[in-house]
C-alpha cells in the first residue's frame, strides 16, 4: 500500500456544513467505506489548508474515489499527495524499507 497526504480546503458551502455541523468531517469520514483506502489520520491544521488527512490506498484509483467522497459530503476540495519516504530516495537504500519482514535484524543465535 502506498501513502498519501490530502490537503482540504473548505468552499462556501463547506464552511457552512462545518458551521451548522462541528462533527461532520470525523462523522462523514467514518462513514466511507473505499475498497483499497484506508484514513490513518486526520488533522485541523493553520495555514493555507483547514485540513491534512493521511491516507493508505492500493492504487490511485482507491485515493481518488476516496479524495471524491469525503470533497462531495464535506465540502472540502482536496489536493492529494502521494508520499515516498525520503530514506526510500537515497541511493543506497537497496529496497523499501517497508518491504522488510522485520524492522530490526537478528544476530544469529540471538534470543528472541
């Protein structure tokens, strides 16, 4: 599964759901089910975006269909950034660190 960030920006008619609702980003986000994405976190945040949200998917497909149903429920438009993690991108990293069975190797003989 691959990581993405979704930045969220609240249109008009957002910040009036939101207003008239305070719970309807954590309740309209439990209630979407998108096969192949899963919501790990959700963030208010200051600056440009109201909102940072961390997203597991399978595919871009998956993070797409997400990204547009919690922007039609919501109101938020949404601008989705896949993550790599930057240790993947030095050149010798032989191999996503996620692959690996384990984080922390065993010396032969060591106990468990």
């Amino acid at each position: 599964m691959s990581l993405y960030f979704l930045l969220g920006t609240l249109s008009a008619a957002g910040q009036k759901l939101v207003h008239d609702d305070r719970n309807l980003l954590v309740k309209s986000t439990r209630e979407i089910q998108i096969r192949g994405a899963e919501i790990l976190g959700q963030y208010a945040v200051l600056g440009r975006y109201d909102f940072v949200m961390m997203v597991e998917a399978d595919n871009n497909d998956s993070v797409a269909r997400l990204s547009l149903e919690i922007g039609v429920r919501t109101g938020l438009h949404i601008e989705t950034l896949p993550a790599i993690a930057i240790g993947f991108l030095a050149d010798n990293t032989p191999q996503d660190p996620a692959d690996r069975p384990e984080s922390v190797q065993r010396s032969p003989g060591s106990p468990e």
